[in-house]
C-alpha cells in the first residue's frame, strides 16, 4: 500500500530549526514530485516547498525561501523538510505530498505537528 508518513515535528522554540522527514513506501519515489505544505487552525493548508522527481529543481513560497531546504534521497525513499530561524506563526501541522508525474494522483500524510514557541 503507498503511504507517506511524516516525523520530526515537536515544540521547538523561535530561532530555531529542526528536519521534517517523510517516509514514502509502495511505490516508486523517481516517479513522483514531492511537496511540503502546512495548515495553522483555523487556516487553509499552505504550499511551502516542492522537489521535482530528479531532485534537480526545487521551488519555495514566499513564507519560508530563505529559511527553508527540501532535499530528498531516492535511494533511502526519504524526503527532508529543513527549516531554521522559526518563528511563531510557523506553528502547524505539516504535511508530505507526493504526486505522481504522469497522473497527476496525490497521496498525502497524515501530518505532524510543529510547534514554535518559548
């Protein structure tokens, strides 16, 4: 069965960092585009960054580029989330997309929590 399970969140005070990780298994990771998006209570889930199948071209949103790596290793079926100098408003729950290249079919985590605050 394809899934996607999200770690690594927790409570982590503004200023710091931390690596989300999604675990993929099921399916074949070259074939598909990985995201990471987020949702605040009370808020619509927001986009923060893609990798491409290959992992040669990333994109961020405007809220994280600068503070934000996607990376992701085929090889270990692994996508990484790395963020630094977190702040507040950062606090949700984020969430590990795949979709896949050519069906544009989504398969989504159930998400982890991320919490920032002193």
């Amino acid at each position: 069965q394809a899934q996607v399970v999200e770690s690594g969140g927790g409570l982590v005070q503004p200023g710091g960092s931390l690596r989300l990780s999604c675990a993929a298994s099921g399916f074949t990771l070259s074939n598909h585009v990985f995201s990471w998006h987020r949702q605040a209570p009370g808020k619509e889930r927001e986009f923060l960054a893609l990798i491409t199948s290959g992992g040669g071209s990333t994109n961020y949103a405007a809220s994280v580029k600068g503070r934000a790596t996607i990376s992701r290793d085929n090889a270990k079926n692994m996508v990484y989330l790395y963020m630094n100098n977190l702040k507040p408003e950062d606090t949700a729950v984020y969430y590990c997309n795949a979709r896949r290249t050519t069906s544009g079919t989504d398969l989504w985590g159930r998400g982890t929590q991320v919490t920032v605050s002193s």
